[in-house]
C-alpha cells in the first residue's frame, strides 16, 4: 500500500475538501469519498500543482491551485 499523501476534492474548480489519505482508500470508499475522478493530488512542498485548500481554486489548463483574492480592507 501507498503512503498517505494530501488529496483536493475539486467540483465545480474549487476546493471543497482537503484530505490526507492513501489513493487506494479513496477509490475504495466511494461512500465517504464519492467520485474519485474529483480528487486531485496535492503537495505540501509546493512541488507540481503546489498545495491548496478548501475556497481555493484549480485550472486544469494549467494544472495548478490558485489561492482565493483576500481583499483587505
């Protein structure tokens, strides 16, 4: 088996779910993860794609995660 890595559930281009889990218990526990296809893989060292979380948004085009704009006040 795998090591757990951090797992993004993205639906409709936002994070809804940041997750540490095995890839092999997310597909097989549909029930408490639904559709594996809106998983996508994340990394806390900021490597690949980078790492994200829940509010945030994912391009697919250019397979990154986008911090949400804070405006300050």
């Amino acid at each position: 088996m795998s090591e757990p890595t951090t797992f993004a559930k993205v639906e409709n281009g936002i994070v809804t779910q940041v997750n540490v889990v095995t890839w092999e218990f997310l597909t097989a526990n549909p029930d408490r993860y639904g559709d594996s296809s809106l998983w996508i893989e994340c990394f806390r060292d900021g490597s690949g794609r980078g790492y994200c979380g829940k509010g945030w948004s994912y391009d697919a085009a250019t397979d990154k995660f986008i911090a949400p704009v804070v405006e300050e006040e």
